[in-house]
C-alpha cells in the first residue's frame, strides 16, 4: 500500500514538472517568434525607405537609371523651354531630391523639348556658317524633320561686309511659320579688288611661317628642297611675291623652305597636299595630327579661298593628318605609308 503511494506521488511530480517544462519551451518558442516577426518588418520597413537623387539638369536616360537603381518610376512631362541647349535635360522634378519616400513611388520629371519656334528670325548681318548650325539644332519640328533650310547655291556679291556675313534674305523676318520653309540668303564675298601688303617670310622658321600665314590670312604654296651651304633646315629661303607688295587677295604666295638638318629617328618630313574646291570666300581649314601614341595636336588653321593645300609637316613615322573645313572632315593620311 505505501508502495503504491510513493509512485503516485512520484508520477504526479514528473508529470508537473513536465508541464512546467513544456509551457517553458512552448513561451521561449512563441518569445523568438516574436522577435524574428519584429526584425522582419522592421528591414521590410527599411528596404521600403529610399532617398529621391537630384536629377535636374541631367539628360533623361542618364536620370531614368538613377531613378531606377533606387526603385523609383518616373511620370514624365514635355515643355518647351528658353533654349535649344537644355532639350532633353531634365527641367524639374516631384518629390525634391533628398525627399525620403517609399520605394516604388512615382517621381515626376518636366523635360526639355527645346525652343518652340512660329517666326523667321532675323539673320542678316550674321555669318552664314552660323546660321547652318543653329537650322540644325534650333529650328527642327517635333517630328525631328528641319523647319527652315537654305536654298543652295547662295548668291553672292562683293560688300563691305566681311566675307560670309548675310546681306539679305528671303522670307522676311517675322514670317509666320506654319510648315517647312525654305531660306534664300545674299552673302557677302567681301570687297571687291581687296589687297593686302605681303609679309616678310624669308628667313622664318616653318612654325613662325605657319602662325604668321594664319594671321594675315594669304593666300600661299610650299615647296621644299635640300639645304645649300650654310642654310638652316626647315627655313623659308625664297618668297614670291616679294615682301612689301600690294597684291591681291587672291595671290598665291609662292614660298620655298629647306629640309631638316637631320631627323630624328622614326621621323618623316614631307609637304602635305591635298586639293580644296574653290570657295566664294575664305572658310575655316585645320589641319591635325592623330600621334602614334595617340595624342592629338593642331597643326595649322587657316581662312583658305580653296585650291591645292600645302602644310609641312615633320613627324613620327605612322601619324595619321586629317584636314577639316568649318568642323566637316576632308581628308585624311598616315605619314610614311
């Protein structure tokens, strides 16, 4: 009998202790549940939190992507603007940057189209090349097809006006645009029977010959020979016509220059020559040098009426020289091939 009641009382013990012990776990386990919840909403909490960047004054691709690696989407809005130079740029935006927001929040970008343009501006007095530009960025429909545009060939006649300035044109300024039009444009060739005093060369190094050309702006020819006596290389030892003559503008300058004392090695010296059709007045002409080592440098620039284009040149063997008139590539060679 007191047998029995000693394993009743023992049986009774564990099975409280067990239920102690299971109520225990069973709080712990719903204790860590309660804590994983919580740190999980509060990084789901973070994640959805992100910080609007500054995209005013980017182009639009370039601030789609920035919206876009901070899973932002953008509202886009067109307006015209001021300018042709912001179009495509990003004008405003909705929420401001560093506005924090959740992420997948709608940002609203106001962008660019360009200037809107309903009249024929006024282009005399202003240089024909520049008005070419302006037609190509300025005055384009939404279409991206051209508003305005220049009947070629233009005419021309001798002014006082330097040469390329706009005399007349046609329609006149102020003309309504209400589709594609076309410009008739009078330019200016300059005065007629202009002379200029040919400088003094003889005696001038290549490089000082070339920055004096290009200022004077005459009109010129090189040759080159071998050095006799006591001559220096890469000298200009004849000039026709002489210095002092009155002669006109369109003269050629016939000038002689001698080759170089010696070489370094892998270099070449040669005359650069290339023919330029004739133009009704002088245009801008450079020539570059694209090194082997890729480096680029500007040889010679020059207002040239057209004509055979001679330069020397003394450079690496394999540099490539390419000639541009008004930024338009002409032509281009590698010295030594």
């Amino acid at each position: 009998m007191g047998l029995r009641l000693d394993l009743s009382s023992i049986e009774d013990y564990v099975a409280n202790h067990l239920r102690l012990f299971i109520i225990a776990v069973a709080g712990l386990l719903v204790f860590v549940g309660i804590i994983a919840v919580s740190v999980f909403f509060i990084a789901v909490r973070g994640e959805e939190q992100t910080m609007v960047p500054n995209v005013v004054g980017k182009e639009l691709t370039e601030a789609l992507l920035e919206l876009q690696v901070k899973e932002l989407y953008p509202r886009i809005n067109l307006r015209y603007s001021q300018t042709s130079l912001d179009k495509g740029l990003i004008l405003e935006q909705d929420p401001r940057p560093g506005t924090i927001v959740k992420a997948g929040r709608r940002v609203r970008l106001v962008v660019s189209q360009g200037v809107i343009v309903n009249k024929v501006d006024n282009f005399i007095g202003r240089r024909i090349d520049d008005v070419r530009m302006d037609l190509q960025t300025v005055y384009t429909s939404a279409g991206g097809s051209p508003l305005l545009s220049i009947r070629e060939p233009l005419m021309y006649e001798f002014s006082p006006e330097n040469p390329g300035t706009i005399l007349a044109q046609k329609p006149e300024p102020g003309t309504d645009i209400s589709g594609p039009l076309t410009l008739e444009f009078v330019v200016s060739r300059g005065r007629e029977n202009t002379t200029v005093a040919v400088p003094q060369l003889t005696g001038m190094n290549i490089s000082e010959t070339l920055e004096l050309i290009s200022s004077t702006g005459i009109n010129f020819h090189f040759t080159a020979r071998e050095r006799i006596g006591n001559e220096r290389g890469e000298t200009v030892v004849s000039q026709s016509p002489p210095a002092d003559t009155e002669a006109s503008i369109n003269t050629i300058v016939q000038l002689t220059v001698t080759n170089p004392e010696r070489l370094e090695r892998n270099e070449i010296f040669g005359i650069f020559r290339y023919s330029i059709p004739e133009n009704p007045y002088p245009l801008e002409v450079r020539l570059e040098a694209l090194l082997p080592s890729t480096e680029r440098q500007r040889l010679f620039s020059v207002s040239y009426m057209g004509g055979e284009f001679t330069v020397p040149y003394r450079l690496p063997v394999g540099t490539v020289l390419i000639l541009t008139m008004l930024n338009r590539e002409l032509h281009r060679q590698t010295v030594g091939n």
